[in-house]
C-alpha cells in the first residue's frame, strides 16, 4: 500500500511548483496568445478575441522573421566554433597528467562562466566603445565593435566567451570518464596519439558532445541581457534575438497578446530543435 | 538684537519668496509615503524641502535610468495592475502612449486646471491635449541652442555660426586645420526627438490630429532637408555620430574632440554634471543656426518632460500635489535649474532671478555666461502646435534603425525617412490606429 | 545565453572504480602550450581589464592605458562610492542576491532531490510520461515563461515581492532529471529494500539512508541552482521595480543606464568595481566545491 503512496508523498514538492511555475504561465500565454488589440476613434486599445490572428501575424511579421535568422546563424556559426574550441582545448587537457599548469589553466578557462549574462555584456559594452577599448588602444585602430554590421559578432563573441570554458569543462569531464583499459587496447594495437583521439576519444564523446550542443542550441534561443545592455550604446535593432523582440512587444508596446504568441512559438521551435536530444536522453534512462 | 533683525529679515524674503508661489492644495492630514521614477539629477535636494514644507509625505524617488529604460518599467508595471509608482517622469512625446494604456490618473479630477494659468501656455497643450483630462504636469521643456566649446573656437579662428552655411562652412575648416581630430558637431544617431526638433525649429510637422484619426508625415520637406544637410557633414568625416550620453561621449566632449552640438534648454546642466571638471569654464551657448540670416530665432524643442501620476496611487490628490509643487515652487525651480539644469515650464519660473545667476551651475560651468537668457529666446521661437502620437515609442526605435541604413550608406536620407514613415504606418495600421 | 532558470547540464557522477592509468604524456607539446595560451589569454582578459579598471577615477578611464593599473590609485574611492552610493543600496543587492540564490539553491535542490528519488526508486502509474513531460519543459525558453508568470504574480498580489523572485526558481527540471541519475546509480535498491525489512519508514531511508549516498549530487545541484539564480536578470527584470528588491544584476545594469542619462555623474569605474564584487562569491564558489561537480560532469552522457 505504501508504495503507491509514497512516491506522490516525494513528488509532491516539485510538482506542485512545476504546475504554478511551468504548466500554468504556459496554459496561460497559449489563453493570452489569442487576444488582439483593437481600437475604434482615439479610445484606449481593446482585447479582443482574434482566435490564431497573433500567430499569422508572427510568420508574416518580417522582422521576427529576421530575428529568427540571426538565431540561425548563431546556430551554424558561433555554436560550432565554441563547441570546437571547447573540445580542442578539453583534448589537449586531457592528454597530459594532471599537474599545476593543468589545472591552472582549467581554472582559467571556466572563469568566465561565474560571469551573469548581463554583467558579461555591460563590461564588453566598455571593451567595445571606441575610445575606451584596450584593443583599439593596443592595435591603434579605431574599430567600432557597436556598428550594426558587426554587432551580432560582438554578441556571439560574448556568448562564446562566456561559455566556451564551461562547455570545455563538461568535455573534459567526459574524457576523463572514459575507462582506461580501452586506451590499453588501443597502445597494444599500436595507435598513434592522433588516432587514439580520432578513433576513441571522439566517438566516446559523442554524447556529451550531442548534450553540449543541445543546451547551446537552447541558450542561443533565449539570448537577451547582452543586446539589452548593449541598447543604450548605440543602435542594437529591436529583433537583434527573438527575446529582444519579443520583450519590446511587449514592454514598449503593451501587446501581451503578440508577445505570448512569439513566445510560444519560440517554445515550440526550441523543441523541435532540440527532439533528437529527448530521444538521446531517453533512451538511456528507459 | 543684530541678530533677531537679520533672521527677521531672512524670514521676510522667504515670505516674499513663497509669494510668488500660487496656493498649492493641502496636504494629507495622515502620514503618506509616494514613490516617485526620474532622472532629473539632483533630484532628491529638492525633494528634502518638499518633506520639509509637507512633513506628513515622504518622497522616494527611484532612477530606473532616462527615458525608454523608465518607459519600458512603467509600461510593465501599469499592466501588471501593480508596481508602478505614484508619480513618474515622462517626455512629453511618450505622454499619449502612456494616456492610451488608461494607466495615467485624469489629474482635473484633483484640480489640475486650476492651475493651467501658471504654466507656459504650449506645455499644457501637450498634457491636455483636449483641453479638459489632464494626463501629467509640465514640468520643463527643452527649447533648442547651440552649445560649443570657446577655446577650440577660439583656436580655429572661428565666430559662433549663425546659419547653417556657416556652419557647414566652419564645420570644413575645422577640419581641414584640425587634420579631422576635431569633429565641429555630433549627429545623435539614436535620439529621433533630437533630429525632430531641428525639423521642428523649421516648421516640419510630423503627427496631427485629424477627424477621427491621425495624420502622420515623418518624411516631411523640413525633416528631409535637415537630413540630407547632416548627412553631407557626416559623409565628409566633420561631423561625429557618437551615442549620446554614453562614456564615448563625454569623454569626446571633455577632450576637446567636440566643438559643438545642439542641446535642449536640459542639456547644459547634463554638460555641467557629466563632466565635473573637464572642460569647465570652457564651453558657451548661441542660438541655433538658422536656415536664412536676420530675422527672429526659430527654434524647436528636444524632450523636456512632464509628471504623471499613475492610476495606481493610493494618493492621488498628495501625488498631484507633489506634482504641482515640484513644477510650480520657487524653492523648486531653482533647485532643479541649479542641479539638474532644467528649463521650468512654470510660467513665473522663466523669469525668476535664480536662473539669471551665473555663479552657480550650469551657467558657472559655461563660463559664466547667463545661458537661461539665450535658451529663454530660443523658447519664444519654438512652434507650439506640435503634436505626438501613440504609438511614438516605435517611431522613436525606428529611426534608429533608418539612420543607421543611411549612415551605411544603404539608403540616401529621402529614402531614410521614407522607410520610417512607411514602417511606422504599417505599425500604427497594424495596432489598430486610424492613420493616413 | 542568458542563464535564467533553467540549469545548464551536470550529469550524475557515477560511482566508477579509478580508471587505470594510461600514458599520457609528461607536459604539453609546443602546439599545444601555443593554443593553451592564446585561449587563457582571451578568458582573462576582460577580467584583468577589470582588475585594473576598478583602481581608475572615471578621468582615468580615459587618460590611462586600459590594461594597466592607474596611479595614484582610486580604488579606496570607488569602494567607499559604491558601498555609500544612494545609501549604501548596493549591500542591499548584494544580499538580495544571496538571498535568492541560497533560498533557490536550498529549495530546488530538495525538491529536485525528492522527486527524482520518487522517479527512480519508484514505480507508479505515468511515471514515464510525467518524467518525458518534465523533461521537455527545459525547453521551453525561460523568457517565455517570465512573462506569462509576472500576470499570473500579479493576479495574486506577489509583483513586487520576494516571493516573486524566489519561488519560480525553485524548480530545476534539469536538477530533477541529474537526482534521478544520481538516485539510481548511487542508492542500490538492495539496501533500501533491506532497511524496509528492519522496519525504516520511508522518510528514514531518504533522509538518513539516501541522502548521503547522493552528496555529489545535492552539491551540484545546489551550485547550479545558486549560479542560475545568482545570474538571473530577466525574471527579476519583469517582476520587481523597487530597488530595495534588486539583485545585484539589475542594480548594477540600472546603474549602467542611470550613468548613461544626461548630466548622471558618470561611476562607470564604480560599477565595474561592482561587477567584481558580483563574480566574486561565485568564483569562490566554484574553487572550492571543484572536486564535486568537476569530478563526473557527464559521466550520465557517457553512460548511454
């Protein structure tokens, strides 16, 4: 009898703040998602039902369209230069014993991951202004890191600094987990240095790999506080990142109905993007 | 007994001091606090002798930073139906979007118009625009100069430039003997007001009232000839575009990389507390540069704000108090013309000696000069039938977006200013506005 | 990549015999030390930017090499500036962040570690379906979540409160799904099902018995839970406007904004003293709880 109860007994806790704090916010964006705006004369705006108007709106409105590419190209750009950066280094540390200079440069590699997003982009603002930046200091340049052409460069070169390391850490940690009797095979048969990573290390880090990439592929989807302290330096477009767009529906222009609609279809989007993760993970706690 | 006399004294021209203040409503008989959003500096020096004269209201004032940074929380806050403070700061262009929301308390209601007869007549037009709800308190206005730096005038054998021509001219030889070091102005890329104001001082017209709906005509010619002016200047490197405010900025204006720039009647006092001590003493005010020689100044008008008290205020006649007394007070206006620099828009307040003296900031940082003096000119050229819109915060966004294609050189500036009207149509069509 | 919520992935540290030892080599080729110090160089120099930043008046912000200290220094300024400023609010942040943080580290790890026990221990109707469920919700961006939750707050009276900051972040599904791992691979059912036969009750075997069994677990959970919340900007963004609720994140990027409006005195070197004082506690964090959540990061993704 106690078995039936017991595991409610545990759940309970968790469930019952997933439900207020997960379930119910998205039943309610989907409810909020269906009303529009809609005015007669100089008279304050209505909510009115407009059924799935908000979500035509979406998939015609060009400049979420265009967010939604900068995402894109966060995603074949800046996601696969980090993982790569963070595997190569993960591999080179993982191939000496462990000693001072290896573990100070781990040390070094997460640090800016204790760095918040937000504070991460207000001192790459600084970095970034014309005549405050070491680099044009240094190179004499006068770059400006904040012109619009390369703006969504500086953004991805924030991310990568911030999670770059801490991507290498979760590598690291995989390689170090890979059983020891599996390189003894591999020396008896003679592998070189470069085809035991080849060979061994990088098929084993295939899973850690995939979930590297997944949780990327959701933080890229949910950039925001970086282009929002960058907004008073100069001109950052109000769809840098869907996020950005979506907060300014609805913090500038009061329109909850659009902001929820965008919102849900960026939840819907992070999913489809991210099932064969699902599957992964499935798969192995069945 | 010396004394006594002296104190008496003292008392008498506080007497006559107050005077000159209209009868402010009275205060609560019970012991209120009323959280008040804004950036005006200096702020909480003149909220101390409100306290003093109203001891039952504590004021707290909270700066969630200028502009679309306060806007974007008081918009969250007044939908949320919680949060918002009770009275806040909003420019005059961002009013109506905030009337629309019917998050802004209808101030006649607390006896707003009786005080209209104080206030500079166009101020009131833009919080009443119908002439009965009133929807904030003017509070200052920002009537449009010239601000420049004396010494790198001086230096380039250069007089202040009375029109455009001429300014474009020193704005070449600036150049030329500065080897492009010295930009002569700033274009401010990121502030439409700033750019709307100098069409403004040339009779553009960008929103009207119109039957049932709106007229909107952001690409009219007077936008479209400034445009193409500053363009010309920026494209030949002897003009800046650095983001207004920013770290850039101040340390450009402080280095002698500056020489001029347009600024609201606000602006000096921003100069005078952003720099400190750079470049103090080195920097004047002239009238604007003017499209033909002689005549009168016409001039526009940048920001310049008003105070709205929110419909979620437990205290709305202390709020509307307060609001009346922070844009009407002698004690007041001088506090903030001496601290943050502004530009009362209490009729009374223009001609009031404080803001004469030229000891005290922001005269004292430009050098002594009695700058209220130009910027009072400069207020009498301003046209007053200027309306905004609604949906202004987008069009205000979206000229960021324009000028920055034009300075791509992606778009010519007729082509900048087109696509701004034209996105910012769609938009206000797209949110329910009846507009042409 | 904003880190509000949800967690970033830690996978269950497995108990794993020491693997043999294999031959790695003694030291870092040439290559390899070239590579190591063009990264190291790039991760540190922002941070050392602002080590020599925060000794800097704001004139000297402009007037002196950027990656060097300033002389005569300002650094006893800007503390004294930024523990005063405004009466002293920025202590206030600080411990508003400590608060949200230690209350989201504390709660979503119990609750993360009750549930995932329930999940892996157990067997009930829909357990797999409610854990799918779960598991999909770390999709759902957090920022889509914010908004729908500062209406409901507001419904029930929570916008500005603490409450409103602390109770969405104490669910951690991520955390949850590590529990079970953690649950399944550290607690052998043998032993629970031997202490039922001694008479344990069920609360006994949880806390007496399980819990200790999963301390790395609990640990890693715990510290992400703290760094998830501790980094939180958008949340506390929508549901708190009273600066005596901020977190240090919002301050300070309040502050950014504030010092970015006309005629603000400008404390840039202030606040990126600030920005220091907000890393700090997390780096001391990290340092000293390594061995736990270094030690088996993704030993869960190797598993499959």
């Amino acid at each position: 009898m106690r078995y039936r109860t017991t595991p409610w007994f545990f759940l309970t806790p968790f469930l019952l703040a997933f439900t207020a704090f997960f379930i119910a916010p998205v039943g309610y964006a989907i409810y909020l998602s269906l009303f529009i705006k809609k005015r007669v004369g100089f008279g304050p705006a209505q909510n009115v039902f407009g059924g799935l108007e908000n979500y035509v709106r979406a998939f015609q409105d060009t400049a979420f369209l265009q967010s939604l590419g900068n995402i894109l190209l966060f995603l074949a750009i800046q996601v696969p230069l980090m993982i790569l950066v963070a595997t190569a280094m993960a591999l080179i540390l993982d191939s000496v014993k462990k000693g001072f200079a290896q573990k100070f440069f781990r040390t070094a590699f997460y640090l800016p991951y204790t760095v918040p997003g937000v504070i991460a982009g207000l001192l790459w603002g600084y970095l970034y202004s014309k005549n405050l930046s070491p680099l044009n200091q240094i190179t004499g340049l006068n770059t400006d890191f904040l012109s619009s052409s390369i703006l969504l460069f500086s953004i991805g070169n924030i991310v990568t600094w911030t999670w770059t390391g801490y991507n290498m850490i979760t590598l690291y940690a995989a390689l170090q987990n890979i059983p020891g009797d599996i390189y003894e095979a591999a020396r008896i048969d003679g592998a070189s240095n470069w085809n035991v990573t080849r060979y061994v290390k990088l098929p084993l880090l295939r899973p850690a790999l995939t979930l590297t990439g997944i949780f990327s592929v959701i933080g890229t989807m949910q950039i925001f506080s970086e282009p929002f302290v960058l907004r008073p330096l100069g001109y950052v477009p109000d769809n840098i990142t869907p996020n950005t767009y979506l907060y300014l529906a609805v913090a500038r222009d009061g329109n909850f109905g659009y902001g929820a609609a965008l919102a849900i279809i960026m939840a819907v989007l992070t999913l489809i993007l991210s099932s064969f993760f699902l599957r992964n993970v499935r798969g192995e706690t069945a | 007994m010396k004394k006594l006399v002296l104190s008496l004294s003292a008392l008498l021209l506080a007497g006559s001091a107050l005077a000159a203040d209209p009868v402010f409503p009275k205060g609560p008989s019970n012991k209120i606090t009323l959280e008040v959003w804004s950036w005006v500096p200096g702020l909480d020096k003149t909220v101390t002798a409100f306290e003093k004269a109203y001891p039952n209201i504590k004021i707290k004032i909270l700066n969630l930073g200028g502009g679309p940074a306060t806007y974007t929380k008081l918009q969250t806050a007044i939908k949320a139906g919680a949060g918002a403070p009770d009275v806040a700061q909003v420019e005059y262009g961002f009013l109506p979007a905030f009337a629309d929301t019917g998050g802004l308390a209808d101030l006649s209601k607390y006896g707003a118009n009786d005080y209209k007869k104080y206030f500079v007549p166009w101020t009131w037009g833009q919080v009443s625009p119908d002439g009965k709800a009133v929807y904030a308190i003017p509070q200052d206005t920002g009537p449009f100069a010239m601000v420049y730096r004396d010494d790198l005038l001086k230096k380039y054998s250069i007089a202040a430039p009375k029109t455009w021509a001429d300014y474009a001219k020193a704005a070449a030889t600036v150049k030329a003997k500065s080897n492009g070091a010295v930009k002569f102005g700033n274009f401010y890329a990121t502030f439409a007001p700033w750019f709307m104001a100098l069409a403004w001082a040339d009779g553009g017209q960008f929103f009207k009232r119109d039957g049932d709906g709106w007229v909107q005509t952001l690409n009219n010619p007077a936008a479209k000839k400034s445009l193409n002016y500053w363009n010309t200047m920026i494209k030949k490197g002897e003009v800046g575009t650095l983001a207004g405010f920013s770290a850039d900025y101040w340390n450009a204006a402080g280095a002698g990389k500056l020489a001029t720039n347009m600024e609201a009647a606000w602006g000096p006092g921003g100069y005078a507390g952003s720099l400190g001590t750079k470049s103090a003493g080195m920097w004047r005010v002239a009238p604007l540069p003017q499209w033909t020689a002689g005549g009168t100044i016409k001039s526009g008008n940048w920001g310049g704000s008003s105070n709205v008290v929110t419909t979620q205020s437990k205290n709305p006649q202390a709020a509307t108090l307060f609001a009346l007394w922070l844009n009407l007070s002698t004690t007041a206006i001088t506090a903030d013309w001496n601290n943050g620099g502004l530009f009362p828009a209490s009729d009374a307040g223009l001609s009031l000696p404080a803001l004469a003296v030229t000891s005290k900031n922001p005269s004292k940082f430009f050098g002594g000069q009695n700058i209220s003096a130009v910027y009072a000119q400069a207020s009498r050229g301003v046209n007053v039938n200027f309306e905004w819109a609604p949906w202004f915060p987008f069009v205000n966004d979206n000229y960021t977006k324009q000028i920055d294609r034009m300075l791509k050189g992606q778009l010519t500036p007729d082509q900048a200013l087109d696509a701004w009207q034209a996105e910012s149509l769609a938009y206000a069509k797209q949110n329910g506005f009846t507009v042409k | 990549m904003t880190s509000t919520g949800i967690e970033q992935p830690q996978t269950a540290r497995t108990a794993r015999a020491p693997r043999p030892s294999r031959p790695p080599r003694e030291g870092f080729s040439p290559l390899q030390w070239g590579l190591l110090f063009l990264f190291c160089i790039y991760s540190l120099l922002p941070l050392w930017w602002v080590l020599t930043t925060m000794t800097k008046s704001n004139g000297q912000l402009y007037s002196t090499f950027g990656l060097w200290f300033a002389s005569p220094s300002n650094f006893a300024e800007n503390v004294q500036l930024l523990f005063t400023r405004e009466n002293g609010i920025f202590a206030r942040w600080l411990l508003n962040s400590f608060l949200y943080a230690g209350v989201s580290a504390i709660g979503s790890m119990m609750f993360a570690a009750m549930g995932g026990y329930a999940f892996a221990k157990f067997q009930f109707r829909g357990r797999d379906a409610l854990f799918t469920m779960i598991l999909a919700t770390i999709m759902v961006p957090s920022t889509a979540l914010a908004l729908p939750i500062f209406l409901l707050m507001q419904q029930i009276g929570l916008i500005n409160t603490y409450w409103a900051v602390i109770l969405p972040s104490l669910v951690n599904p991520f955390g949850l799904y590590l529990m079970r791992l953690f649950w399944e691979a550290g607690f052998p059912t043998d032993l629970m099902e031997a202490a039922r036969i001694d008479g344990a009750s069920e609360g006994k075997i949880f806390w007496q018995l399980g819990l200790p069994l999963v301390r790395g677990g609990l640990v890693t959970v715990a510290l992400f839970s703290f760094v998830g919340a501790w980094n939180n900007f958008f949340l506390p963004l929508v549901v708190v406007n009273k600066d005596t609720l901020f977190p240090l994140t919002l301050g300070l990027s309040v502050w950014n904004q504030t010092s970015s409006s006309s005629g603000q005195d400008p404390i840039y070197t202030v606040i990126v003293l600030g920005a220091l004082v907000s890393i700090l506690p997390l780096i001391i964090a990290f340092l000293s709880l390594g061995r736990y959540w270094q030690g088996g990061l993704t030993s869960g993704a190797t598993k499959g």
